[in-house]
C-alpha cells in the first residue's frame, strides 16, 4: 500500500515526495496526514520488525501537483508518540491488518 494524494477530480493520483510501500495504517484530520509503514528495499519484501511513522502537515493547496508535499519523519514510535502529543496529531482510523 502507498499514499498518493489526489489531483483533480478524474482520479488522478500523485506520490512524488510521499514514502513508499508498505504503508500500513493511515488517518487524517484538517491539519494533518499520519500514517506508518514499514521499510523495504527493492527487489525484497518490506522489513516487518520496523514500522517508520510519518506526518504531513496539510495545506489549503494540497491538491496542487506543483506544491511539494512536505513530509516529517521517519519517526520511531516513541518520537513518534512526543509528536502526536505535541501537535495533537489524529489517530489512525485505516489500518491494513494483512500488511501489518
């Protein structure tokens, strides 16, 4: 699973920036994108004793494929967990539990 944002309404979709695979678990709120995933190399499968956690801060303009999305992380959990605290970041309403 990889996160792309939207672009226009004809279901275009957009990944530059974003990590990738395998995002397991996602939420959102006005102000931010969290999501988590776990690493992987290509030509190998993703390294499930890592989960990585990462947040977007949202933008009136998101959906603009010339914005850059900018992307904070990778976090471990425990940063993970200050920053959440921190920011009030959302919880993650989507989780992926086969990919977990």
């Amino acid at each position: 699973m990889t996160l792309c944002r939207s672009v226009g309404t004809d279901g275009s979709c957009v990944g530059d920036g974003l990590p990738e695979p395998t995002v397991f678990q996602a939420g959102a709120n006005a102000h931010y994108i969290v999501f988590a995933r776990h690493p992987w190399k290509w030509g190998k499968p993703p390294d499930r004793s890592v989960t990585e956690f990462y947040y977007i801060s949202r933008k009136p303009n998101e959906w603009d494929v010339a914005v850059r999305v900018s992307v904070s992380g990778p976090f471990t959990e425990s940063e993970y967990q200050e920053e959440k605290r921190r920011l009030q970041l959302p919880e993650f309403s989507k989780v992926f539990a086969n990919l977990k």
